[in-house]
C-alpha cells in the first residue's frame, strides 16, 4: 500500500466538512427566516447552497470509506469522490454564471462565458469518471495501494476561480465597489485557505472554503436585514415581494401609513403606533410585512390575503386602532389601502400610486384606492410617458401639442384684437387632455420647458398666418412657468422663435404669475427687462390669488394687470369687497397698468368690471377657449 498516500488522508478530520453542513442547514434558516431577494440569482445562490451541503457529505463519506479500504469495492470509494469534485465543479459554474448577470455582459460575451464554463464542467465529469477506469486519475490499484493520479480537482479549481476573477477584473467597474471588494476579498481568503492545509498535506477543509464565497453574496447582494424595533424592510424588499406576488398570482392588500413629522430617517414612530402596527403583523392573515420607504415617514404594511374575504374588516380594524391613537401625538397622516391589481406589476407602480392618491387627499384621511384612483394613475403614467417621448423629440410642430385660444375684448375698440393662448395635448389613448392634468405632471418631471417651447412656436407661426390674411391681430398671449424662466436660454429661445416665425415682437404678450420666491423674483425681473426693449408685452397672471406683494410688483415692468376670477366673484357678493377691488384696479390703472378681468359669465360681471377700470375682458361671456384656427371668427380684417 501506498504510505505516503494513506498518510494524506489519515490526516483527514470531519469537523470541517461538519462544519459545511451545519452552515448550509444555517443558511437554510435565515433564507426561510430573512426575506431575501428572489431574483434569478438568488436561485443559482439556493442550488450552490445545496450542492455545497452534497459536496460536505459526499466528501465525509469518501473519507470515512478511505478508512476501510480492502473491506469495500473500490467503486464505493470512486463515487463520494468523483460526486464531492463534480457538486464542486457545479458550485463553481454557477458562481461563474452568477457573477455574469450583475456584470451586464453583452450578450456575445455572455454567451461564450456561459459556453467555456459548461465545457469546463463536461471535461471534469468525463475525467472523473474515466479517470478510475483508465488509471489516469484517481484509483485503487490490486495491491490497494491509492493513486491520485493527473490531478484534475486542482486543474479544475483554478480554471473557475481563474474565470470568476477575470470577471471581476475585467468589468470591476460594473459592480459596487464595496461589493466588488467584499465578494473579491472573499474569494482570496478561500484560496489562501486551500493552499495552505494544502501545504501541511490537509483535504479537511476544502468544502469549508466555498461556504465563504457564499455567504458574501448572501449578505452582500440578497440580505434585507429587519428594522430589530418594528420588523420593516427595505425598498429593494417591497420591490420584490410585489414582483413575486404577480408572478404566483398571491393577492395582497398594501396599506401605506405616512406621517409627515417623520419625514426624517432616524426618527422613530411613537412605541404605540408601533405596537399597533406590529399586533396586527403578528395577529392577522397568514403572511404579513413591512417596508419602511421614503426615509423614516413611510411605512407599508403587505398582508397575504390569500382567499380571505374579510381582508376589508380587518383593514378597517386597524384604521380604527390607529385613529384612536392619532388624538394622543396629534401627528399629520395619510393613510392608503388597496388590493394588489393585475395592471400594476411594479412596486415602484403602488409607491407612485400612493404618492399621486396622497397628493390629492387632505391629511388625516385614510382612503381605499378604486378603480378609478388606479385609472387616473395609470392615465397620468401614460401622459408622463408621451410628455417624455415629446421632450425626446422636440419637435416645435408635434401635432400632440395644441393650442388652444381664448379671445380678450378690448372694450375702447369694441372689438376682440388679442387673446391668450392655452395648451391641450391631444393622445392617442387619452383623446383631449387638459392643462390642469398635465401641466402638474410636466412641471413636476422637467417636461413644461418642451411644451412652451411647441406652444409659443405654434402662436408665432399662426399669429403670422392671421397678419397675412389680413386679420387684426394685435398679439397673443402665451403662459410661462417661472420654470421656463429660470432656464438661461429663456430669453434666446424667446427671440429666435418669434423671429423665425416672422412676425413683431409686439404681437406676442408673456404672462407670468407672481413668483414667491425671492431668486425667482430677482431672475423674473431680469428676464422682463432683457426683452422688454424688444417689444414683448408682459401680463402679470393670476393677481389677487395667494400672496400679493405689491412692492414686488411696482419693481416688475408688467403692461397688463390680470385680475383672476376669484376677484371678479367677490366684487359681486360684497359692497366692500367690489370697493376694494374697484380701488386696486383704478390705482393700477393710474399708473399706466392695463387691467384685464378673467371669468366674465355674464351681463352682469361685465357691467361691473366696466366699472371697475376694466380695460380688457375675457371669459365664457365672450368665448369658450377655441382652437387657434378659430379666431377667425372672432378678429376683424382690416385689409
């Protein structure tokens, strides 16, 4: 018998391959326990769990087997063996094909990785089997003396690692650093680990080695620690549970509790709240969680409905639990609940939805999403996605962008000679949209620069067409946002537009409402007086809603005053009011501003606001907003 080679394995010890089993049934634990992310990854990571967990027993038999050689067939000492090195070699595969996913390899590379790592598995396999058979690997001999032969578990271990750490060399850039790092470093202590009992002529923890690698990627990657206080997760964790939800058709209600003096991390919920929350996770429906989102103020509650029909009463149980609390801290809260739906796939999809429902409920309310709450989302999603693609483009004749005009009367002349222009979108899947649906939309997401752009290019172009046939117009009024106006290009865009249509500057008018801001203000004021000299008329819109500040206005070189309907109301409920009104409007008007009143309805507003210093009125009186087209109807020609 061979000494040397007996010796080798007589040096074996257990605890090692002990060791990898009990750590893969821990690993077990915390992903039944933990919530993990499922991603096709995390199930490469649950099949190299248990091929490590077949590799440690397969290798504890072998060297138990080693043990009684003689006693046994030699072919029950091959197939632990030749087992331990092939769920290894499968380990390692996976690992390789795990690490090509995050790296975003094109898919020529992926291809050939994936490739060089199945040939590399076949050939280990064919070795290992053949190998006893052909005496070139490992093999019991007549005299029972043990060869290890060409040594194949080495050659093999460096090709996988060897590709693993060219990915990562190669394309380090593509991964978090910190990951990189860990995972890495991790993978340099197993092989250090293998040299060394290697050196002292050790197999015992060479199993042990690859439990490393593992656990990394399992803390690194896929662990969503809870909060140890109230039990929540993570974004990345909603994420998921929603994905996994659609996918096996699990019906789950979603509750989102925000409460706004929470809108730090860090901040904890009072201990009652908690407790409540926490009562009903632990008592209610078969599976719940929770996900704190949105720094420290946004908690969402998941419960696995399941068939559960009540899932409503129980819902309301806890609205009640919680509005009795609410008296205690006096803490600002909106609360929205619904049911998982087959249109939203996305866990970003509920935090939008709940975001766009919240944005519109009073708080201290607590509302259940309809379908008609999941209709107007998923109509503003549609918008946002054609106010993107409109952006994209930028095209200032996108036939998606509308202009739409209301006529002004211009009560000296007698006559209508100006008018405002307001934007529509008209969409394939919406027909006519209005402003006060997207406007907030495209102001929000940077879209409104676009949409003014397209407009004012439209106004121009038919302001042109109208002059050439001969039509008086003396200008058109367009809408910008103080978002326009911030933009240093403003002023350009505004002179090159109105000069490629080929009209006077005097025939187009900027309405601008009243900024709060103190920047805004001063970039207000420096935009007006840049092309003020060029002939644009500018309006103040909306005056007499908010906060007025007539000090900030004196400062402005407005032309037009624009009264908002709001006032054009009060003047008619109250004496008082209407003397009010009347008073700002004559001092505006004393001082060379024009007045103009918005929401004339009637005989009534007209006669009034004649009388209050009007010199230009507008509203449904004299005309719905029309499309532009149409103020051929309403403007006389003077050729």
């Amino acid at each position: 018998m061979n000494t040397e080679i007996v010796t080798y394995y007589y040096n074996y010890t257990p605890v090692g391959d002990i060791l990898v089993l009990a750590i893969c049934m821990v690993f077990v634990i915390l992903i039944k326990t933990a919530y993990i992310n499922r991603t096709r990854n995390f199930y490469y990571l649950k099949a190299m769990i248990i091929l490590l967990f077949t590799a440690g027993l397969s290798d504890l038999l072998f060297n138990v087997s080693m043990n009684h050689i003689g006693e046994i067939p030699p072919v029950l000492h091959y197939i632990p063996r030749a087992l331990m090195h092939l769920t290894i070699f499968a380990n390692l595969m996976l690992y390789v094909l795990y690490m090509k996913e995050p790296m975003n390899l094109e898919e020529r590379s992926n291809r050939r990785f994936f490739i060089t790592a199945l040939v590399g598995y076949v050939v280990v396999t064919v070795f290992e089997i053949v190998g006893p058979i052909l005496h070139i690997g490992f093999y019991i001999d007549d005299e029972l003396n043990v060869h290890n032969g060409f040594p194949i578990f080495p050659a093999g271990y460096v090709f996988y690692v060897g590709m693993v750490l060219f990915l990562f060399i190669k394309y380090h850039d593509r991964v978090f650093k910190q990951v990189f790092n860990g995972v890495f470093a991790t993978i340099l202590v197993s092989m250090l680990i293998i040299f060394v009992q290697h050196r002292f002529g050790q197999s015992s923890y060479t199993v042990a080695t690859f439990t490393f690698p593992i656990y990394a990627l399992l803390y690194l990657v896929h662990s969503n620690p809870y909060d140890i206080e109230s039990g929540a997760l993570g974004r990345n964790a909603f994420y998921d549970y929603i994905k996994n939800s659609h996918e096996h058709k699990r019906p789950l209600l979603i509750m989102s509790l925000v409460l706004y003096d929470y809108d730090v991390e860090g901040y904890n919920y009072p201990l009652e709240i908690i407790g409540i929350i926490r009562y009903f996770l632990m008592h209610f429906f078969k599976r719940t969680s929770l996900f704190e989102l949105s720094g420290g103020r946004r908690r969402v509650m998941i419960a696995d409905i399941g068939k559960n029909s009540d899932y409503k009463e129980t819902a309301d149980a806890l609205l009640e639990q919680f509005e009795k609390v609410y008296p205690v801290f006096k803490i600002d809260y909106k609360i929205v609940a619904m049911t998982t739906i087959d249109e939203m796939g996305k866990g970003r999809d509920y935090l939008e939805l709940f975001e766009f429902i919240e944005d519109k409920m009073p708080k201290n309310n607590i509302r259940f999403v309809d379908e008609q709450d999941v209709k107007r989302y998923l109509d503003s999603k549609y918008i946002l996605n054609e106010l993107a693609d409109i952006k994209e483009k930028n095209d200032l004749n996108d036939p998606r962008v509308e202009v739409y005009c209301q006529p002004v009367f211009n009560i000296k002349k007698g006559i209508y000679d100006t008018a405002e222009a307001l934007m529509r979108l008209r969409l394939p899947e919406l027909g006519m949209v209005f402003p006060d649906v997207f406007i907030p939309i495209a102001e929000k997401n940077n879209y409104i620069r676009t949409l003014t752009k397209i407009i004012l290019n439209k106004t121009c172009v038919q302001i042109k067409k109208l002059l050439d046939e001969g039509y008086g117009v003396r200008r058109i009024s367009v809408n910008f946002s103080v978002f326009d106006v911030r933009d240093n290009d403003f002023c350009h865009m505004v002179e090159s537009i109105v000069h490629d249509a080929g009209i006077g500057f005097n025939n187009i008018a900027i309405e601008i409402t009243e900024s709060q801001n103190e920047q805004d203000f001063e970039v207000v004021k420096e935009r007006i007086n840049e092309l003020k000299g060029s002939g644009i008329k500018f309006y103040l819109d909306d005056f007499g809603t908010g906060y007025s500040n007539f000090e900030r206005i004196m400062e402005l070189p407005f032309d037009i005053i624009k009264f908002d309907r709001s006032l054009v109301i009060a003047s008619s409920s109250d004496d008082k009011l209407k003397a009010m009104v009347s008073h700002i409007a004559k001092m505006f008007s004393d001082m060379d501003y024009a007045v103009l009143y918005e929401g004339i309805e009637d005989d009534a507003d007209e006669a009034r606001c004649i009388d209050m210093s009007a010199k230009y009125l507008q509203g449904y009186k004299y005309s719905k907003p029309i499309p532009i087209e149409k103020l051929t109807e309403y403007f006389v020609k003077t050729v």
